[in-house]
C-alpha cells in the first residue's frame, strides 16, 4: 500500500482534517500518516513540515501534503530537505503539473485560500499523477546539484 504523510500548523488543520478523513473515508488505496498538528491551537509550521519532510525523505512516506495559512512556509521548510521536492498549488492543474512535470514528491497547500473541496480535488489529482519523465527527467534530476 502506498503511504502519504499529512502535516500542517493551526492555519491548516482544518484543510488538513478535510483532506485525511476524504482520504480514509473515500475510495483512496493510501495508507495515510498524520503528524499534526492535531487542535487549531496557534502553532510554529517548521514543526510539523519538517516532521511530514523528514518522513518522506526517509521514504517512510512516498509522498507529503503540507498545510499552513499561505502554503509558503510549508513549502518553504520542505524544501531544505534534501531530496524534497514540495510545490505549491491551489488548483488542480498545477498539481497535476507539479507531479507530471517537477516529480514533486510534496504537495503545499494554502489552508486560508481554499475550499476543503478544493482541497481535496487538489490532493486528488496530486496523488493519481505519474511523473511523465522523459525531457523531465534531466530537469528534475538537476534540482539536486542545488546552487
Ligand atoms: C500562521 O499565521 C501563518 O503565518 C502560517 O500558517 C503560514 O501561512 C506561513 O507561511
């Protein structure tokens, strides 16, 4: 079964929330692991993405979705850990694009620009997408080599 990790600070919870019980209660085949937080209780995001980061790096997770208020500092934390590639989306297509295109293996998602349809449309989409590879793959695999 193949396993995705879900993290987010307060500003996320609830997306976050709308998005694990979619996932356990849907028709999804995902194993899903949650790192919280857990309460809209105000919180630091670095906390809970590097949790969800670390994870994946690890592959102890295949993919991550990263909820904050704006999805940026998600994102942002994600991406100092190497071999994360974590993309912000707030629509269908550019999920679909971040998987098929960046090999994104981390989803970031802005918990206060969302719906929790869309969210989960989002998700959807970001998990059911295959990297296409082929010119992508030269691309992707000169993200690593960083600056
Ligand atoms: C929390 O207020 C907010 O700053 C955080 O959720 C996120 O948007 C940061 O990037």
């Amino acid at each position: 079964m193949r396993t995705v990790v879900l993290a987010s600070d307060h500003a996320g919870f609830k997306i976050k929330e709308a998005v694990r019980k979619a996932l356990i209660e849907g028709k999804s085949s995902w194993k899903v692991l949650d790192v919280g937080s857990y309460t809209e209780e105000t919180t630091d995001y670095p906390i809970f993405a590097k949790k969800a980061a670390e994870m994946v790096q690890k592959r102890q997770a295949e993919l991550g979705i990263v909820v904050c208020g704006t999805g940026n500092g998600v994102a942002i934390v994600s991406n100092k850990c190497k071999g994360i590639r974590c993309a912000l989306a707030w629509n269908k297509e550019l999920a679909r694009l971040a998987r098929a295109h960046n090999d994104a293996n981390m989803l970031a998602l802005p918990g206060r620009f969302i719906t929790e349809e869309e969210a989960i449309e989002i998700v959807d989409q970001f998990l059911d997408t295959p990297f296409e590879g082929g010119r992508h793959e030269r691309r992707v695999s000169m993200i690593e080599s960083g600056c």
